[in-house]
C-alpha cells in the first residue's frame, strides 16, 4: 500500500515528504567511511530543498567544519509554486528579517548560503546561513537555478517525486557528484536503467530495513501501517537512494550457494526441489529472489530490480532489462494469432506455468563476472 501512495503522491503532485535527519547523516557517512575526504573543499548544492522545514540544509550546516565544507547553497520553492493544498504561509523565520518583502514572499524562492562565521560565535553552522530571494520561483529548470548547479561539486536533494525524470536528465547532464532520493520503480525507466547499466549511476547505502520514513505537512488518508500518528511519519518501502558516488556496501560481494545447493536448501519454495525455469523469450534463466542467485551458473540470469541494492560491479555484470524492445537478448516475440495477450507476454520475459505463457515481473539481466570473486 505504501507504494500506492507514492504513485498517489506523484500524481497529485503531493511531493512534500521531508527526508529525516539520521537518514541523511547515514548515507553520507556510508560515502565517507570509502572516502573520508569526498567532501573536502566542496561546494554543495541542495535545490529543491527549504531548511525552515527540511533537514538536507540542517544536516551541511550543522557538518559544514567536520565536512570540510568549502560552500553550502540551497534553494528554496516560492509558496505559490507548492501545492494549494499545503495552504503555506511565510514563516517566523522570514517575516521577522530585516528583509521580508510580502510581495516576494509568495513569488518568489529563496537562496541561503553558508562559508564563513557570519556571527563570529567561532564555529560555523547553522545559524551563520544567509538568505535571499531568488529572481524567480527557484525552479531547478530556470537558469538562475541551472547556473548554482554548474558552480556546484555535488548535488544532494529529494527531488519532488512528480519531476524526478526531469530532474535527473538535468543532474546528469552537470556531469557532477549527485545523491538524490527517488522510487525503486524508476530503476526500469528508459531514462534510468542506461545509467546504472554502464555504471554512470547507482544505488546507495540505502535506508535501514529498506524502510524510508517521511515527514509530511500534507493532512491526508493512508492505509493502514503506513502513517504512524504519534509521529506523524509516512513509510514508505520502494525509496531509495540513487548516486554516483562510492561506498564500501556497493564492493560487497553476495555470499551464494550452487545450483545443487539452492534445489536442495534454498528457503523460498519455489526454487526448493523445483529448480529454475527458462524463459520462452530470454537467453536467461529466472532467479525469482536475490539471495537465490546460483553461485555456478554460467549464463544470463533475470533477477528482481532490488538486486541493485546487493549489486557488486566486481562479482556481477548489469546486461539488460526484460522490457519491451529493450534488449538484444529477447530471442522470441509472441503474435496475436498464438495468444490474445501477445503484447502483454512481449513487455516483459515469459516462463511456461502449467503449460500456459506467464510473464514475470521486470527483471534485470545479469551474469557473473568472475568465478574468482565468489
């Protein structure tokens, strides 16, 4: 049901989840235990982002010395750009500077920065920030945006769910260091799956149990077991972390058992004493369940999309995707004249269930690398 109300979300353009703080702190020391000074004299980016409600600009600022931060930007949304049933109004914070202005403050976004001891309390955190508006509504399109993003090192932000394609072909085409929060559905869009196929872009440490829990001003109905009321936290299970940037989780190899082993052991029943099934339209065998990957099979295999998150480019190579007229190894295309769902059975690969063509979840294609990794 959770990823129900993602969808929901995405739809209504309800993009207002607030990532945690811990959370953020997590995935960030997960790129600093493999490379202790990936932030050193950087100059961070956090569009899509307002401290006076999220925790991005808190978790830098609060950091920005033990981080060795060069420079800390983060922009803002105007309120008319957010959604009407947010019902937002300028905050203490703003009305009560020097320079509030009540024509831009629903016009415009705004840009605080951080470099120095602004208040010479000799340390620099959050309360030395500075802020401005923006020209414009601080749309991370706009060329006012776009020009912060190209001064940047790294870009880290939850983008709003209803733009994520967007917004990841405007951080990639920066060709800078990203961490960005998104759904795991989106790893088989056409935009995506390239990337983390050729290595351009993969997922991050993740968040813990791969549950990723959000705060959310938005007043509104959930299914049950996922808004908690006491503390007003949504959960939700298919987000994820999507980066380019190394941590020591993505060079962990899976630890595996044989084809024999997995007939004879496996937990899940369907690979117990059954085996695994070909498909009728793939060079490749279905492995339902990560953990069920054999350790001695030498050919394709078609895994579930959240094997990325226990993928080593060292133990694996990332061939493919089992989606429409995407992938050099679909062998076979099934015709109206065989079955009525021909193009249903064509979207996706197929494996033969009681002597009837089913077609499986999206799968991603891969084979071993090297025996020597195992």
């Amino acid at each position: 049901m959770a990823n129900t109300n993602l969808g929901d979300a995405k739809r209504a353009k309800n993009d207002e989840f607030y990532t945690q703080y811990h959370d953020i702190g997590k995935e960030m020391n997960a790129y600093l235990e493999l490379n202790p000074g990936v932030f050193t004299n950087k100059t961070i980016l956090l569009p899509c982002d307002d401290p006076e409600w999220s925790n991005f600009t808190k978790y830098f600022a609060q950091n920005f010395t033990k981080l060795g931060l060069k420079k800390l930007i983060s922009t803002s949304y105007a309120l008319d750009s957010k959604p009407s049933i947010l019902n937002l109004q300028p905050s203490l914070f703003e009305i009560e500077s020097p320079q509030y202005d009540s024509n831009k403050a629903r016009s415009k976004g705004k840009i605080f920065t951080l470099t120095e001891d602004s208040n010479g309390d000799q340390k620099i955190n959050f309360e030395d920030l500075e802020w401005a508006y923006l020209d414009g509504d601080g749309d991370f399109r706009s060329s006012e945006i776009t020009k912060l993003r190209d001064e940047a090192d790294i870009i880290i932000t939850n983008p709003p769910f209803s733009l994520f394609r967007e917004f990841l072909a405007w951080l990639i085409e920066s060709k800078k260091l990203f961490s960005i929060i998104g759904s795991m559905n989106a790893i088989t869009l056409k935009e995506v799956f390239p990337l983390i196929r050729d290595s351009k872009m993969w997922l991050g440490n993740g968040f813990t149990a791969g549950n990723a829990y959000f705060e959310s001003p938005v007043g509104r109905e959930y299914a049950s077991g996922v808004f908690d009321e006491k503390t007003g936290l949504v959960k939700f299970r298919n987000v994820i972390w999507y980066t380019n940037i190394d941590h020591g989780k993505r060079h962990k190899p899976l630890s595996l058992m044989s084809t024999e082993d997995n007939i004879k052991f496996s937990n899940h029943k369907e690979i117990r004493g059954n085996g695994y099934r070909s498909y009728e339209n793939y060079d490749a065998i279905d492995v339902p369940f990560t953990d069920a990957i054999p350790s001695d099979h030498d050919g394709v295999m078609g895994v579930p999309i959240s094997f990325l998150e226990k993928y080593s480019p060292e133990q694996f190579e990332i061939l493919g995707i089992t989606q429409r007229n995407d992938d050099p190894y679909k062998t076979k295309r099934f015709t109206s004249s065989e079955y009525k769902n021909a193009n249903d059975l064509n979207a996706r690969a197929v494996v033969m269930v009681d002597g009837k063509p089913k077609s499986v979840y999206a799968r991603i294609l891969i084979r071993h690398k090297s025996r020597n990794s195992l």
